[in-house]
C-alpha cells in the first residue's frame, strides 16, 4: 500500500557524511517495517484512562528497545491513578539525551475511532497516529538507523514513554517525578510530539497551562431589593464585575490567553470532582447567593505566570458591597520559554533537513504550540527542541491524519540530527 518512491528523491545528492547516508539507506530499506509497526500500535487502544491498554503499547516498544540494546523498566502509576511510563536507557560516550514520548491517546474505549485505516496510497487515519505513535515509532526506528550504522554508542541516551500525556494523573508532581529526574541528568531534551503537524516547523518554545476556580458568595434577597447598600448586588453580577475586569486588563498581553469555560450560579450551586460537570438552582425573584466560574490561562513563562496571577487576586480582593470572592490556582503544564540553547538545537535539525533536501525548518509560532511533557524539563536542561515527530493533521479528532510520504525523511532527519548532537561536547 505504502510507497517509498516520494522520498527516495530527497536524499540523492545530499551533501550527507559517509555514515549518514548508511543511516539514510538503512532508513530506505525498512520503510515498510516502520509502517507496520506503527500500524500495529494505533490499532491498539490507549485512550488514558485504559490502562491495560496503555501498558499494552508499553510492552510493544519495550520490545523494540529491548530488541536495540536498552535496559527498560515500567514505572507504575498507580500512585498518580494512570497506567505509568516506560523508560528504556543505553549508556554511551556523548552527550546524555532526553527523548520524550507518550503512549496514551484521547481516544478512549468508548470511541468509535479504534483502528487505521487508508485513505490513499500515503495518507492514513487512525487514534493517535500523529499525537503520538507516530513520533514513537520515528524515535525507535531512527535509533535503529544509528544501531545499523553502528553510531548509537556516541550517544547517552534516555527514552521516556509517558502514560498520560493527555490527562496527566493526579498529582501531576507525582505522575511527572520520573520525568524530571531524568531532566535533572540530562544535556538536551527532545520531544518528537507533532507540533502543529507541518514538518517544517519545530518547538523550541512553548505555553503552559494553569487552571482557576473563581468562587463568588452574595446575600440572597428578594429581588425586588437588589443594588440596595444593605443587599448588595449578589454573586452573579459580582462574577460579571470580575470576569469583565479580567478581560479589560490581561486581554491582549503577548502570549497570554484565560478563558472561562464553566459558570455555574444561583441560590444552590455543585461542581462535581472532575470540574466538568455541575448543577444549579435558582428562582429569578431571588438575589444570586454563590457563583463558581472554572477556567484556564496559559503562559510563556513563569514571571509572566507570577504577574498574572497577582492581577487576578487583585481584581476578586476589590467586592462590591455585600460580596465576597476568591479565586484558587491550579498548576497543569508548566511554559517552555524561548532560551539560546533551544534556537541552537533548532539550528542543528534545520541544517539536517537542508542537508537532506527536505528544506528548511522554523520555530512554531508559541501560540499554536499547546502545553507538552517536554515543558518540565525548562530550567533542568540547557537545550531543549520538541515538535519534530510525525506529519499530519486533525489530531484529537475521528479525522486524524498522518502524511506517511514523509514519514522515512522524517525518521532519517531525526537519526542524523540525533548523530550530529553525538558529535557535540556533553556537559560536565
């Protein structure tokens, strides 16, 4: 079904090193391997919460870790509720690389969207075959390119599979413990997540996300005596006052984004446990007496984070008569923000791409780039890229799409730029 042929072009006449074109040709010959592979692990269900079926994409690239040489181990989730992580490490002589991928997908049991399937000759649909599998499988086959060419000892690498990506367990500090250690003993991260999906562009920086409950309490009254000073305005218009006031002083900051996604208010209000679902009870002759509002913000950086937060408390501290509020902050992902060593790593895989023919690569506008495992390791590593693995569209959704034509340039950019790092002198 798959074809090798719109590829073959791009990697005639490369000016490639004479190993790098042995990790180009190995790359060639395996085409088909890559792509049954891949096959093989999106037909297997992963939605997050399926955690067998987590473990099950797990035991596939143990396998394949395994099979290259890598001491593997599985990190039990348990404690944070999710399936865990694997981790497959081989020690080498070069600079200690962090590669990071997910097993998990959004697509849970219940989906219809189960298996891959073809749509023509070089494209294919199927859960999590961009967002991620498809960036897994480059990073197994691009290590098996470098084993092939007998190139993989230059390198100190570390692979972290994680099991929830798409809904992080509970607590995240828990369910990401492993990550950062890793983080803390490497030189370089690189995430092979899709990105936008166009494969030439790369993330070097990019926004986190931060969850918020504003809680709102006014007095009830009949309404008839609202606005007056003894009743006040109740906790509704109160929510309004807030919500308003947020918008006309943090709407428009370069790189800052809230948005409320649930309000809920009246005499009763409950918000269940997951924060998704809720009810409310009120009459309209009585002043509103509680108002919960749920939302997000996401940032670039942890000052900017900092900054926000304070003029949002600022803002609920100033109630109208009668009213009172608070608002609480949950951590999710933390920002990847932009650093010298990133643009450097960036340099290095745009190079690679030109090399190959494929043409250049840019740096993701951080506003289309969403919150990623990559981001905790900002601070821990000096170079850290993500964004670079499989090429498509419509990830999250029944129409998920890989552009396989390219998946073998891919994967060989990917070898060659994780050789050309082996090259570079590791941190002390």
């Amino acid at each position: 079904m798959f074809s090798l042929a719109l590829t073959l072009t791009l990697l005639q006449a490369a000016p490639l090193s004479r190993a790098e074109r042995a990790i180009a040709a190995h790359v060639q010959a395996n085409g088909q391997s890559a792509v049954a592979l891949l096959e093989r692990v999106v037909n297997i269900n992963s939605g997050t919460l399926n955690l067998p079926g987590v473990r099950r994409v797990g035991e596939v690239f143990k396998a394949e870790f395994d099979r290259l040489g890598f001491s593997t181990r599985w990190v039990d989730g348990a404690p944070f509720g999710r399936a865990g992580h694997l981790i497959a490490e081989r020690r080498g002589r070069g600079p200690r690389l962090l590669l990071i991928g997910h097993l998990d997908t959004v697509f849970e049991q219940s989906s219809p969207f189960q298996r891959m399937t073809w749509i023509d000759s070089t494209r294919a649909k199927g859960p999590g075959i961009v967002d991620m599998k498809g960036g897994d499988v480059i990073i197994v086959k691009a290590l098996e390119a470098l084993g092939a060419a007998g190139l993989l000892d230059d390198l100190d690498l570390t692979v972290i599979f994680t099991g929830d990506e798409e809904d992080p367990g509970d607590p995240v500090s828990l369910a990401r413990a492993s990550l950062l250690e890793l983080a803390r003993r490497a030189d370089m991260a690189i995430g092979f997540e899709n990105g936008s999906g166009d494969p030439h562009k790369a993330v070097i920086a990019r926004r986190g996300f931060t969850g918020w409950t504003l809680t709102v309490t006014g007095k009830p009254a009949h309404s008839s005596q609202i606005f007056r000073p003894e009743n006040g305005s109740g906790a509704i218009f109160e929510a309004a006052r807030i919500l308003d006031a947020f918008h006309q002083r943090l709407a428009g900051q370069p790189f800052l984004t809230f948005n409320p996604g649930l309000a809920l208010g009246g005499t009763q209000v409950a918000v269940d446990t997951t924060g998704l679902h809720g009810t409310a009870m009120g009459k309209t002759n009585i002043v509103a007496e509680r108002m919960v509002v749920k939302g997000d913000l996401r940032i670039l950086s942890a000052d900017q984070l900092e900054s926000t937060k304070r003029t949002m408390r600022e803002i609920v501290a100033a109630n109208q008569p009668q009213t009172s509020a608070r608002i609480d902050f949950e951590d999710g992902y933390p920002p990847l923000p932009p650093a010298p060593g990133n643009g450097t790593l960036l340099e290095i895989y745009d190079q690679a791409s030109r090399d190959l023919g494929f043409g250049p690569v840019t740096a993701t506008d951080p506003m289309r780039a969403g919150a990623a495992d990559v981001s905790f390791t900002a601070g821990l590593v000096p170079m850290a890229i993500d964004g670079i693995g499989a090429a498509g569209a419509n990830d999250h959704t029944a129409d998920e799409t890989a552009d396989l034509a390219v998946f073998p340039t891919l994967i060989t950019r990917a070898a060659i730029f994780l050789h050309r790092l082996g090259q570079t002198k590791p941190r002390a």
